[in-house]
C-alpha cells in the first residue's frame, strides 16, 4: 500500500513541478504550443525514468514514433530551462556517440525521483 501512496505522491509532485516550471515560467518568445510539447515530452521521459530506461536520443525516438530532430527540438528547451543536462556518451555498440539526458539533480528531488539512472 505504501508503494501505491508513494507512486501517486510522486505524480502529483511531477504534475505541479512540471505545470509550474513550463507553464508558469515561458520563455520570450516561446508559443503556448511549445510550452505545451515540453510538459508532453517531461512526462514521457518521467515515465521511462521510472521504469530504469536511459534517456538516450535514440530510446526517446523509439518510444514517442517522433524524428530524431523533432525529438531533440523537444527537449532543447528542457535543457535550456535547466531541468534536463544533456551529455555526449558513446552509443550501445561503443564506436559511435548517444545524447544521454538525465534530470539535474534538483529537479530529480523535486520530483521524488531520486538519482538517474
């Protein structure tokens, strides 16, 4: 039981956190259309975070059917708003490179996440 009252707290703290840091706060000249792909987007990398799978480029592309620049597109902002840091790391067959984000540190204990993974 605790661990359905611990799931649920979390979401709810992802929703304010998510509302809050996108909505409440655009950036200049952002649309209200962009605002609303980046709390579509945060919720599906919460949701792969919580299930253990990398924030990786190429994992994001596959889960959301979205083109690779449209998925980039999507998160710039995110890292630009300092709720996602993007990292170059070598791709899962070690000869090319992978974008890995992962949430800062900040927005993982606001959002009750703990560390990425």
């Amino acid at each position: 039981m605790a661990r359905v009252i611990d799931a649920q707290r979390q979401e709810q703290r992802f929703s304010a956190y998510a509302l809050q840091e996108v909505l409440d706060k655009p950036i200049e000249g952002e649309t209200p259309q962009s605002r609303l792909k980046q709390v579509g987007m945060m919720t599906v990398l919460f949701m792969m975070h919580r299930s253990g799978e990398k924030l990786t480029l190429a994992n994001i592309k596959e889960t959301t059917g979205m083109t690779r620049n449209t998925v980039k597109e999507s998160i710039d902002p995110l890292v630009a708003r300092g709720i996602l840091t993007e990292t170059i790391v070598k791709n899962s067959a070690g000869r090319g490179t992978a974008w890995l984000y992962e949430f800062t540190p900040e927005t993982a204990n606001r959002l009750g996440v703990g560390a990425n993974r």
